[in-house]
C-alpha cells in the first residue's frame, strides 16, 4: 500500500536542543545528521530521524494530567531492563513516579526536557 507521504522525521520541542539530542544520541546510539543554534537532527542507520526544536518560555508536559498533556511518547525496546535503567539515569533520565504498567514490563521515564518515554522488556 502506497501512502500520500512518507516518515521525515519525530520533533520534539525542547528549551535546549543541543542538550537534548545528545541525550538521545546516547540512549540510541544514533549519530547528528544537522545541527544549528535552534535545530539538532539525529539519524538511525535505518534513516529514522529525531529532531528537537529549540521553543521560548517552554513548558514540559506534565503527565498523568490534562494541563500539559504529554502529546506524544516513545517506547523504546530494551534487552536488559535493569541495565537499561542504569544507562538512562547516568544519561539524565528521571525515573517517573508514575507507573501504570510496573511489574510488566514498561517503565516510564521523563527524559531532560521532561518528556515522557518508555523502555519496555524484550526483544521488540
């Protein structure tokens, strides 16, 4: 099936994206494709992007709640949760207070900027 469009790539605001996508480039191990003042982009190997957009007066989202939604989320598959979690903490990730699905596997975590993201036990 053919669509209208084709994936560019995820954005994310942010207040300082520099910062930001070199949090993400560790926790995914994915490289800078551009880079200005206001815009980072990373690239996978498969041609996935991330971009963060730099955003004045920036407010996180806050989540489980409906006055800064959470917009958006990634789950991102891990092999070994436990160590996973020690790599993302030592990244700058905060561990959620709120944990919907402890114990089966999803753990939530707030990256620097305050978004939201998951890891999630398995193979994918």
């Amino acid at each position: 099936m053919s669509g209208v469009a084709r994936m560019h790539s995820v954005v994310l605001d942010c207040p300082e994206p520099k910062a930001l996508a070199d949090f993400y480039a560790g926790l995914l191990g994915w490289k800078v494709a551009y880079e200005e003042e206001d815009w980072v982009t990373l690239a996978g190997d498969d041609q996935a992007r991330l971009a963060f957009q730099r955003v004045p007066e920036y407010a996180p989202p806050v989540w489980p709640s409906a006055e800064h939604p959470q917009q958006f989320h990634l789950d991102l598959t891990v092999d070994d949760m436990a160590e996973a979690e020690k790599q993302v903490l030592a990244l700058g990730a905060v561990r959620h207070e709120h944990q919907p699905d402890e114990g089966r596997g999803w753990t939530v975590f707030l990256d620097p900027a305050g978004h939201p993201f998951c890891l999630v036990a398995g193979s994918d």
